[in-house]
C-alpha cells in the first residue's frame, strides 16, 4: 500500500459555490443527453404543452429547450441556477408525495456550472420577460428582455470548462442517440404533450398532443407517430387496477421483439424508470414466446401512491423501489401474460376473414353421442334441446380432470401455473373436427384447440418440469431394448444421460456404443415406445441447428415434439376434457413451444356479423 495521505496537514474550508458546483455537475450532467433531459422535464414540470428541443451539432454547440408553460418571474429567474433552488419541495414529508418528475434542484445549478446558459422567461401575468445569462456558474447578466410567455434555456458549449468531461464524449452520432432515446422517452410518458426535435436546422420529430379523451387511445397514437413503423397494429393492450397499483399502456406482440432491450419504457408516475424485478416479470410472461436473447417491446405506465414507492434510491432517478416488490411482480407478470393470452386467442377480424374465405366450409361436424365414437351430423342441422341436456350430463360424469378420465399417460397436470382459470370452457359441449381440432363452446363464442400444439405444450411443460426436478416417471418396457448407435449420437446420449433419465429413460450404457432401454418416460405414447429415445435425439439434433435454446429446453421439446398426440387421432371426450384441463394448467397455455397457437376464440359476435345479424 502507498503511504500517501493526502488530506493531512490541510486547513479545512467551506469551498466556494461555483466549484461545487461544477464537482456535482458531474453526477447530474454526464453528456448532452442527461441535459436535455432536465430541461425537457423541467418543462414537463411546468405545465408546458408544447415542448421544442432544438440542438447545434448534435449537442454539442447548443442543447435549448423552449417550453410554453408557467413560466418564472424575475427572482425565480435569478434563483433557479442555485444549487437546492426548486419550486418543487420544501419539506422532509413532500418527498412522499412527488408528483413532479425533478425535486432535487440541482439541475440548472449544475448544468450552469458546466456552460454557458442563457435563460428567458415570462409569466403569461407579466409584461416583460426576463433574461438571465451565466457562464461556469458566474452570472453575467440579468435584465428585462421581451420575450414569449413560457420558457426557453439555451445551454451552449456543454463542458467548456472541463476538458477531462469533454474529451470523454463519444461521436456525435452517439450522442445524439442518446439524446433521441431521451426525447421519445420523455414524449412517451406525455401523449398529450406536443413535442418537436430539430437538429442543425432539420426537424427530426414533429409529434402533436395527443388529446384524445382516453388515455390508452392518445398513447397509442404517440407510439405511432413516434415509431412510424406500423408497429400499433402488433400491440397488446394492458389496463388493470387495484387498490395499490393500476396498470397502463401496451405490450408488443411476441414476433415484435428486438435484439435488445432498448425498446422498453416503463413509466412509474409518469417518470421513466429501470427496475429489474418488472422487467424480469414481463420477460417472465412472456414465458417461451420469445425467442433466446430477443426482448419484448413494451410501454407501461404504473400509477400508485408516491408513499409506496421510493424514487429516490439513485442519483439520476432512474431506479424505483416499491415497498411491495414482490406483489408487483406477481401482478405484473399476470396481467401482461392474461393480455398476451387474449391477443393470441382472438384472431383479429381482418386474419379471421381470410383464413376462412380462402378454404372450402368444412363439410361435417363430427359430434360425439357416444364416447369415443363420434357420429356425423350435417352443418347447420339444428340440435334439439334434448341433445344438449344430454351432453350436459355426459360431460358431467367426465368433468373429473385427468384421473377420473383414466387418460393414464397424460397423468396429472403438473402443480405450476395454476392460476390460470379454465377459461371459461363449458363442458358440456365438446366437438372434434376432423380428428385435429377440438371445439368448445366458451361463454365468450367458440374455442377451437389444435390438439397437437395444445398437447405438445402440456408435454414441454411437463418434460421441462422433469428435467429440473428430476421427477419424471418411467413406464417399464416388458422386453428391455438394447439400442445400437452411431459414434455422434452416442456422445450425445452420454452427454444428455442425466436429464434422459430425468425424463424417465431408464437407460443404461453397455458396451460398445450400444445402451439398454429399461424404460421411458410415462408420457409416451403406448405402442411406439420402441425408437423413442433414437427418435427423440435426432429431433435435439435437428433443433439444435435451427434454434437457439438451452440443451434441456431442446430435449423437452424434442421429448413433446415426439410423443404429441398427431393430426388425425381420434380422441373421446374424456380425452378432449382432459387435453384441455391440463392444457390450462400450464405456465403458457396460448401457444405450443414453437410459437404456433393452441387455441383460438371467435367471440359469438363475430359469428352473428358473419350471419349479419
Ligand atoms: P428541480 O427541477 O429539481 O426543482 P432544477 O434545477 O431543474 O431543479 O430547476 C430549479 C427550479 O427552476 C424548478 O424548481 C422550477 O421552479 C424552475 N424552473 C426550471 N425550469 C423551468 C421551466 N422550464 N419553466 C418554469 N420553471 C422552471
Ligand atoms: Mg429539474
């Protein structure tokens, strides 16, 4: 260690102003972009509706923020450059209640100390205006002027007085990245706020108020102009309230995804925030939908009482703590995935409309009066009531889940995912369409399950579930196998052995590279247990060429991939309740693990427009 201690010997004195504040400039100021954001808040603060950030060589020469709102007179115009100057708090108990997105009063003070700034001001009560010029801190004017009701700061030459900051700076095309992130961030989290960006005379963004009456309507509308990508047709509405928090704002569709996490906005009152646990629970919802290393768009605006939360935790404000983070996470990954689960249900009117004009009309609907052998009825052949009653009670004595239904392979849903609710399925009433799909009347309309997406989810989720707490259960073959394989796919196997007996491959390597199949796992189908385990690495050999997923993740999938039951396989009622009692058992029941849906709705309106009724 050096022996160096600078601080002894030296008289202790209260530095002057100017050069603390120039030392926390540097907490508050790191590059253009930290100040455009204080103005364009301050200018939010203020009540503005119209909001013009203009730059000179990407910030570097000019960052001026011009606002219409409350504007200051004279002596908050002379105040505000001071450091803990701010209209904004004054007491130990307002920092509970901050509404307003600055409250430290360090901004100005801070940006002063580092440029040269020019503010001009007027109250729209006042004649004149007033203007107030200060370079590194020191005030070098401060008159009457005339000028328009609001206000305009002009910060010139950031960092003139500290060479070290400056040279630091990055490209101009970098910095003034970061300035338009900051920007469509601000114009996200303000709809009804106008806003303008013009850099070296060319005008980057013109985004009008939105003022539409309802709130999610005008955020949709900036999100459109501000992205200009036809992106709000690929958005997933999410509102919910309760007593602690409400919820607002979009989630994307899973095919919108990027390649990094910029693209998402989370706004805790109306200020833009970070926090692992939300954005954690999003992606949680999402659950597989995306693909590994993609990240979902998203805008979402959390209202709750500023007690609750504590804003303060960092220096840029920028990372929130709630005093129920546990309970906001819950709520948010539930509401997000019940969102995405009704997005993926609905077909959109537009999608509905081709899919069916482009196919001949079914020609039959097979309707099951017995179990299991379903019998033919002609379309639009009206059923009586006696018919109906008489499905209601069949399906009664089959309402009993997996167990009763003695679907013994399928065995009982695993115990996640259980709070999601059976979607409203009446069980009186199940159809299978030409040995693929399963119909349903829900109280929305009608459910239509493609059995094979939907039982490959139930299985992925099960194998997965086995993989990791290595639970999976193992159904004896009568003649152990002895298997003989290619030098590849034995590696692989022997690479693969503990989570194959995870799965319950009763598995053993003899010698040679051949193995001995004692066993698999419970779920397979009975009868083809025979080139399961060949057939089940060649499909992970397959997946791993064209996915990007973790080893167990390929092997479940490829475990389901496998053993689902086909298009074409005739199924009992029991069979059809019991697929979709555990289909909505699982963690992401919308959709089989390749991302195709497992069920779609057609909401009974749909039907009666169709009918023109
Ligand atoms: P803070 O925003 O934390 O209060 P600032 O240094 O950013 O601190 O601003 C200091 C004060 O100056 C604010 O509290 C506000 O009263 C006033 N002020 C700053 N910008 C504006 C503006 N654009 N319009 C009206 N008042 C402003
Ligand atoms: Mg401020």
């Amino acid at each position: 260690m050096r022996d160096v201690s600078v601080t002894s010997g030296g008289l202790i004195r209260v530095m002057p102003a100017s050069l603390a504040n120039k030392i926390a400039a540097g907490e508050v100021v790191q590059r253009p972009a930290s100040a455009a954001k204080e103005l364009l808040e301050n200018a939010v603060d203020a009540g503005a509706r119209d909001v013009t950030l203009v730059l000179r060589s990407s910030g570097a020469e000019l960052i001026q923020v011009v606002d219409d709102g409350c504007g200051m007179s004279p002596d908050d115009a002379r105040a505000c450059f001071r450091r803990h100057a701010t209209s904004k708090i004054f007491e130990m108990q307002d920092l509970d209640r901050i509404r307003t997105l600055g409250f430290r009063g360090e901004a100005l003070a801070s940006i002063a100390a580092v440029a040269q700034v020019e503010l001009r001001t007027k109250r729209r009560r006042d004649d004149a205006g007033f203007r107030v010029r200060i370079e590194g801190g020191d005030v070098e004017a401060s008159e009457p002027c005339a000028t328009r009701a609001g206000t305009s700061v002009a910060v010139r030459n950031l960092f003139f007085n500290v060479p070290a900051r400056r040279n630091f700076l990055k490209t101009p095309a970098t910095e003034l990245r970061h300035i338009v992130e900051t920007f469509q961030t601000l114009a996200l989290s303000h709809p009804e706020i106008a806003f303008r960006l013009v850099n070296d005379e060319m005008e980057m963004y013109r985004l009008p108020g939105e003022s539409g009456e309802d709130f999610m309507e005008s955020l949709r509308g900036r999100i459109e102009v501000l992205f200009d990508d036809g992106r709000t047709d690929r958005l997933v509405p999410v509102e919910e309230q309760t007593s602690y928090l409400s919820v607002r704002g979009f989630v994307g569709e899973p095919e919108l995804h990027r390649k990094s996490r910029g693209e998402q906005y989370l706004f805790v009152n109306e200020r833009a925030v970070r926090n692992r646990s939300i954005e954690h629970a999003i992606y949680a919802a999402y659950a597989d939908l995306l693909p590994e290393g993609a990240y979902p768009f998203f805008a979402l605006f959390l209202t709750l009482d500023p007690s609750r939360v504590d804003v303060n935790v960092h220096p840029a404000k920028a990372e929130v703590k709630f005093d129920d983070d546990r309970g906001v996470y819950t709520f948010l990954k539930s509401i997000v995935r019940k969102g995405l689960g009704s997005a993926l249900l609905t077909p959109q009117v537009g999608a509905f409309d081709e899919r069916l004009s482009g196919r001949p009309l079914p020609e039959s609907f097979s309707i099951p009066t017995t179990p299991g052998k379903p019998s033919q009825a002609a379309p639009g052949k009206s059923r009586a009531a006696g018919d109906v009653q008489d499905a209601g009670r069949r399906s009664a004595e089959l309402y009993g889940g997996a167990e009763a239904a003695g679907f013994a392979h399928w065995g009982p849903p695993s115990g996640r995912g259980r709070e999601t609710d059976r979607s409203g399925v009446d069980d009186s009433l199940l159809w299978q369409l030409h040995d693929r799909y399963v119909l349903t009347q829900i109280r929305s309309g009608l459910m239509i399950l493609d059995q094979n997406a939907a039982h490959e989810r139930i299985l992925y989720e099960r194998s997965l579930d086995h993989i990791q707490n290595g639970v999976g259960l193992s159904q004896q073959l009568l003649f152990p196998q002895s298997v003989e394989f290619s030098a590849s796919d034995f590696e692989l196997m022997k690479e693969l052995l503990p989570d194959l007996r995870s799965l319950g491959f009763d598995l053993e390597t003899l010698s040679g590279r051949s193995a001995a199949v004692r066993g698999v796992p419970s779920d397979i189908r009975a009868g083809d247990e025979k080139s399961v385990l060949e057939d089940v690495l060649a499909q992970f050999m397959l997946n791993r060429e064209d996915m990007k997923v973790s080893s167990r993740v390929n092997l479940a999938r490829s475990l389901a991939r496998r053993s689902a039951i086909r298009p074409g396989t005739r199924l009992s009622p029991k069979e059809m309740r019991s697929l979709i009692d555990q289909l909505f058992a699982c963690e992401m029941p919308y959709a089989c693990p390749q991302g195709r849906p497992t069920i779609v709705k057609i909401p009974i309106e749909e039907l009666d427009k169709r009918f023109r009724r």
